[in-house]
C-alpha cells in the first residue's frame, strides 16, 4: 500500500516507522516546510493518506484527499464543528473517510469498559464522575478529542449528566474534564466516579506514540479499497 503522510512531525514519524514494519510504502510526507508539495499529481501516487496536521489544517485537507479520490484517515482533532460538512462531502464524491479521536488500540478498548461501567453507575446516583486527561504541552486543543469522546460516552449513559465543561463545576447536571499539559507527555486519561464511601477509577496511560500510530495504519490498511464513512469500531470489529 502506498501511504501520503499529512503533517510529519512526531508523529508522522512514528506513522511512518510503523508503515515501513508493515511493508508499507510512504510516497509523500507533507509538513509546513513543504506545502506546495501538496499537489494533484502527488497526491494521485497514494492508495491511502494519513492526516495528523492540526485544526486549522485539517478540513482543507481532508477535502482536497476526497476531491482526489484518495481515501482519508485523520487523526487530527479540534475541528469537528466541521464533521456534517466532510460527511457531506464524503457521500457527494462517493470516497472513504475515518476518522477517530484516538487511534490506540488500548483506546478503544478502554473507550468500551468506559460505556459499560457508566451504564453500570447510572444505577447509583451517589457517585459523581469527574476526568482528567495529561497531555504534552505541544498539544494545542483542550480537552482532548479523546477526553471528549470519554465524556459524550458518560452522559449518554448518565441520566444526571447533560453536558461537559473543561473545568471544575459544583454543578452536579454538569461533567468536569480536568485538562494538564506536562513536557514530553504522550497522553493520560482518567475517568473517576467518586461517594462517600470509596471511589472507582479507570486509567488508560500511554508509554509512547507506537499505539496510535500503529491504529492509524490499521485503519488505513482497512479503509484501502472502500467506500464510505468509518470508525475504529469497524477497524477493530467492536
């Protein structure tokens, strides 16, 4: 398979050690050095791209891989206000798009324990639920996309719960997402249900950034060929 890489920083880097393992081809690799690289003809060479640039980026190049043919997945989050619109676009062209705000893994495992223990927890009131996501200081959105989909997960489950807010709240309608930025962090994630009596917590902690990238080449491998909008839930056959 051959693989365009949208945005080459860390990541990038690591999405293309795994690639490479995989015996993957990458045919181009963009970063803010060289954007007038990003072009039809290049663009053409790739089965698949690769999209983890930032949120002001993100939309712009997503679009120009669907007006190309080229399947898309991104990693990128902080831009979907935007989502309806790439979805429309998506259906329009007839192309395939995933997208997931985190591509581990142990993620998305860890995303299924959180639905089941808060349908389990709806049951007893007395808990309140808070969470906490650590991630490094070069991370420009907070809360994360990955705290977001933790949290939406949390009030669909819970009737006192109807909305998140990136702060601590005395506000017992509303779920506090605690966000840290530390140096050199690859990400952290807590969801914590607290009472009187005792607490029950789950953690998910990242060592490095081998497990999203290796999940961001999973989906690229599964969406290669295909038409339509997925997830990982697809890719990993939840």
């Amino acid at each position: 398979m051959k693989i365009a890489l949208l945005g080459y920083g860390k990541m990038g880097h690591t999405i293309e050690k795994m690639a490479l393992e995989r015996n993957h081809e990458v045919v181009l690799k963009i970063n803010d050095e060289n954007l007038d690289e990003l072009t039809e003809e290049n663009i053409s060479k790739a089965d698949v791209a690769i999209e983890f640039t930032n949120p002001d980026s993100a939309v712009e190049n997503i679009l120009f891989c669907l007006q190309n043919n080229v399947p898309v997945v991104c990693g990128t989050t902080g831009w979907l206000s935007k989502q309806p619109l790439i979805e429309e676009k998506c259906k329009e062209l007839n192309g395939a798009f995933l997208y997931a705000s985190n591509y581990s893994v142990g993620v998305n495992i860890f995303f299924e324990v959180n639905k089941k223990l808060a349908a389990l927890m709806n049951a007893h009131p007395a808990y309140n639920v808070t969470m906490e996501e650590i991630h490094h200081t070069h991370k420009k959105d907070a809360p994360s996309g990955t705290a977001i989909t933790l949290a939406e997960q949390a009030i669909e489950a819970l009737d006192k719960k109807n909305k998140w807010v990136n702060e601590q709240t005395k506000d017992a309608n509303q779920l506090s997402i605690i966000s840290k930025r530390t140096d050199e962090v690859p990400g952290t994630h807590s969801v914590k249900y607290s009472s009187s009596v005792d607490d029950i917590e789950i953690i998910h902690t990242a060592h490095n950034r081998d497990g999203f990238a290796e999940g961001a080449v999973l989906a690229a491998e599964f969406i290669n060929g295909k038409k339509g909008i997925f997830s990982m839930k697809e890719v990993l056959g939840f």
